[in-house]
C-alpha cells in the first residue's frame, strides 16, 4: 500500500473513531442523566404495577445505553490498534 493510501486510511480511522467518541460523549453527558432523573422521578410519583412497570423499562433502557456505551468503547479502541499498525507501515513504507 502506498504511503498515500495509508495516510488516507489513518484520516478516515482518526474520523471514526472521533465520530464513535463524541457518540459515547452524548451518551454519558445528557441520555443517562436524564434518564436515571425520569426513571427515579416515575418511581416516586407513580405506585403500583404501572410505575414499577415504568421503572424496570426505563432501567432496561439506561442499562442498554450502558452496553451501547462500552461497545462503542471498544470499537473505538479496536480502530485505533488498527490506526497505529497503519501509521508503524506508513513509517516503514518506502518513498
């Protein structure tokens, strides 16, 4: 592959991966949060089956934004092992 081939190959990874992270962000900073807020605020305000109902599906979703968040992690961390293998050829590629 040439060293131009390679270098375009890092900048889409580089893209990627900044794209999977600013995802992640989201997730952490404003889904949860508001989340954890609506399930304890259901919790609090609405008795019996329905807001127990209530509760345990917004559970399920917040623990499913959780699975969602570490799996974006870990694409996140396979692309960049992927990354420094391409800049190690970039760096041992010939002119």
């Amino acid at each position: 592959m040439s060293k131009r081939d390679i270098r375009y190959k890092i900048n889409q990874y580089t893209s990627a991966v900044g794209r999977i992270n600013s995802a992640v962000s989201d997730i952490d900073s404003s889904n949860n949060y508001n989340l954890y807020k609506a399930r304890d605020g259901v919790g609090n305000s609405i008795g019996g089956k329905a807001g127990l109902n209530i509760y345990n599906n917004i559970s399920n979703l917040i623990s499913s934004s959780n699975s969602l968040r570490s799996g974006l992690g870990s694409s996140s961390r396979n692309i960049n092992n992927e990354i420094w293998s391409l800049e190690y050829e970039y760096d041992n590629e010939a002119e």
